[in-house]
C-alpha cells in the first residue's frame, strides 16, 4: 500500500514559518493523518470505503477546535508552524503497526477492519461495505 500524498500537509508544509506562528496541535496531526490513512485504506481495499458523513463530522469539530485555539480555521497554515516531520512519523508509525510497507490485497483490507474495530480516529472514518 502506498501512503498517498497529504494535501492539506503539502500546503502547510510549504507555508513560510513567520515568527508568530505555533507548532502544529497534536490534534490536527492526528485529523490529517487519520483522514489521509483512510482514503488510502479505502482507495487499496475494495470492501473498505471512506464515510462522508463521518468525515464531514470530524471536519466540524476540528474546525471548531482550531477556532477555539485561535486558529483562523479558513488558513489555519497562516498561524502554524510546519508540522512535516511529525506527520511523516505518524503516517510511518500507522504503516508500522500494520506492516503495510509494500502489501496490498487482503492485509490492508485487515488492517481498515483493525481500525474500524479498535474504534480508532482512522477506523471512525471507514465504513465498511459489501463488495
């Protein structure tokens, strides 16, 4: 399975680090990584697909978290610092604890139905679906 791009991480990681910007929160390291992990999961497993409506939920409540924290939650980039190195080693540690450096097939299938079933912040995002 290949770990596909992180837009959102593109775009933050390319924002200039300004003197009055803070480190990325832990929960949007998580929102992005957990979002990015499950279109993946989705995209490599055919019985495996992303929930909109999960995702829409979770885009709502990490806007309001930002707003809370005193991000602009439009251009939360604009106020943060790039957090690339941290999300490359969250997006290692998730392939790690499925050994899915270069599987496909049934064992990236297993690991969405781990992450459903451990209820994790990827597997909130996954559905799944008859094939």
């Amino acid at each position: 399975m290949k770990f596909g791009p992180l837009a959102a991480a593109a775009v933050l990681a390319a924002a200039p680090v300004m003197a009055d910007t803070r480190p990325m929160p832990d929960y949007f390291v998580s929102a992005l990584v957990a979002t990015s992990a499950a279109q993946a999961l989705a995209l490599s497993c055919p019985t495996i697909s992303v929930d909109p409506v999960a995702v829409v939920n979770a885009s709502e409540v990490l806007l309001s978290q930002l707003e809370a924290d005193g991000f602009d939650a439009n251009d939360p980039s604009a106020d943060m610092e790039s957090g690339e190195d941290r999300l490359s080693e969250a997006q290692a540690a998730f392939m790690d604890k499925h050994q899915l450096e270069g599987a496909s097939g049934e064992a990236v299938c297993d690991a969405g139905r781990a992450e459903i079933s451990q209820k994790t912040d990827i597997g909130a995002l996954l559905v799944e679906v008859a094939q």
